[in-house]
C-alpha cells in the first residue's frame, strides 16, 4: 500500500495528514512544534519509514520541521498550499476551514502528481550555511533601504535642505552630518569647522568646495515645521541615523562572513568564474540551486528553474525545458 503524508506547518503548530493510494485519510493529527514528529500519528511515521515522501508547505526549506526530516534521509516536495488548484479544493469544501482542508489536499498533490514537483535539495551542511548568511545578506540590505527610505520621507515633511546637501543618505558623510544636525535649526548653526571635523570623522578628505556646498545647502531658506513638529522629527530623525548606522555594520559583517565561508566551499573556484559573478552573487547562485550535482538533468533544467529560460512570443511557451 502507498501512502503520503502532508503536513502544513505553522510558527506554533503542524497539522499532518495521512492518506492512502485512493485518497482516504488514514489520521490527521496537529503536532507541536518543539515535539516534531514524536507526536504524529503512527500511521504518519509509518509511512515516512517506508515511502520517505513528505510534502510540505514551505516553499525553501527553512522550516525546522522540513529541515529535520531532511537531516532523517526522507524526501521533502515543497508545495504552496495559496496556488493552483490548492485554493480551490482548500476553500471549495463547504463546512470546512482552508486550514483544515490543506494536509489532505498536500498529500493528495503528492499522491497524483508528484511528477510534476521537483523534491528539496540534499545540500551538505557548509552549502547551508553558505545559504543562511547569503540570504540574510540580501534580506538586511533590503531592510536598511527600507529604512534609509523612511528617513528620506521623513526629511523631506521638515528638512529638505539635508536632502539637497546629501543625496545619497547611505554615505558616511550624509550619516555624521545628520546625527550632529538632525533639524533645521541644527543644520544652520553648524559651522564650516564642525561640517571638516564631521567629514575628517568619516574618512573623507579635506575638500573645500564639499565644505561650502554642504554649509551652503543647509543654510538654503525653505519652508519651515512648527517648532514642536521639528523637534519631534528631529528625534526621529537621530533614531532613523542609529538604526542605519547598526544596519551597516550588520551588512558588512554578514558580507565579511560570507565572502569567508564561500571561499572554503568545493565550488568556491568554479561559481566566480561566470562573467559578472563575485563571491556575493556567487554565494547567492549556490544558497537558490545548491551543491547537489544530480539535482538537474541537464542545462535547459536548470535555466528553466532559474527562470532565466528565454521565450517564444508567438507560442507563449519557453524555448529551454528539463527537469
């Protein structure tokens, strides 16, 4: 008898399903998820034991539930529960949650078409941690624009003169000159000897041309806040500066952790020798596709995965298929 199991996992809890090759449900029990699969039910380990298929909800594999089973040798299929025919049979069941709905219609997919999915990757423990440090790399460079945009929509409610001194908030310059004159009234008491001290501060040389635009520019006449709507920006402004100024030195930590674990992985010499790639992009290439040599067929697999195939406009279908 074959059997599938689907689990829908949750940040406190996992639903798992059990059903055999004609689609009854054997169990269906809700596990914790610090007990993992000590609590599922036994027709669930059962059939992990002796199929080793086990489709999950998580789309990357960062669940720690997926992540133990992979570590037991079992196949894990990623499926999204919110596409395709999964909403419609989720939400299609009168009397009946999506929640409750989801576990079978996962082992179901698996059971139907499980040629149609491509399982997770096995991936040697220095490739994942490679992936963790390149995707956190990603994920805090985009928080920190994220961030340095809010500063510049809160600048530009009662400062703009800073933005026409500092276009590019990121810089060191922009990051010293803001924190010691975080309002207007700051900015234009702030003296050409305090704007050389900022600039020597942050490493940039003594030019006298940037002194003068910077001095000029913040003492530009321009529309001004009420008084106590400045200085509530104005703290605003100084808590935005702390928070970009820690996201940097994260960013480079994470950049310096990263570049040094890429450098020892088997691939380190093989990735950076695509035009264009350096160890960052290079590390992120290895964290989306992986170490795993067999894991594509062929080069039109891959290029379809990467969705980097090119198209056919009058068949509307990509020129590279594979598996």
């Amino acid at each position: 008898m074959s059997i599938t199991c689907g689990i829908d996992w949750a940040e406190a809890h996992h639903d798992v399903a059990v059903s055999d090759e004609h689609g009854r449900i054997l169990a269906r029990r809700r596990i914790g998820a610090d007990l993992g699969l000590q609590r599922a039910p036994r027709a669930a380990r059962r059939a992990l034991r002796r199929t080793g298929h086990c489709p999950g909800r998580d789309r990357d594999g960062k669940n720690l539930l997926v992540t133990a089973l992979q570590h037991a040798g079992f196949d894990v299929y990623a499926s999204n529960p919110r596409a395709g025919p999964v909403t419609g049979y989720a939400t299609g069941r009168p009397g009946r949650s999506p929640t409750q709905a989801t576990q079978p219609c996962l082992a179901g997919i698996l059971r139907t078409d499980r040629h149609l999915h491509r399982p997770l990757p096995q991936i040697i423990e220095e490739a994942l941690g490679i992936k963790a440090a390149a995707r956190q790399h990603q994920e805090a460079i985009w928080a920190l624009h994220q961030t340095i945009s809010r500063l510049r929509a809160v600048l530009l409610e009662f400062y703009p003169q800073a933005l026409v001194a500092f276009p590019k908030l990121k810089h060191h310059a922009a990051m010293a000159a803001l924190a010691a004159a975080p309002t207007p009234d700051a900015g234009m008491r702030l003296s050409k000897r305090k704007i050389i001290s900022l600039l020597r501060g942050c490493g940039r040389r003594n030019d006298p041309v940037l002194v003068d635009q910077i001095h000029r520019d913040l003492r530009t006449a321009a529309l001004r806040q009420p008084e106590p709507v400045e200085a509530a920006l104005g703290v605003t402004v100084s808590g935005l500066i702390e928070i970009i100024t820690a996201m940097l030195r994260t960013v480079a930590a994470l950049e310096k952790h990263l570049t040094s674990t890429f450098a020892e992985h088997s691939l380190a010499p093989v990735l950076p020798s695509a035009p264009g790639l350096g160890p960052i992009l290079a590390s992120r290439v290895l964290a989306e596709i992986g170490d795993d040599p067999e894991r594509f067929s062929s080069a039109n697999g891959l290029c379809a995965f990467a969705g980097t195939a090119p198209g056919d406009p009058s068949r509307s279908l990509p020129l590279c298929q594979g598996t």
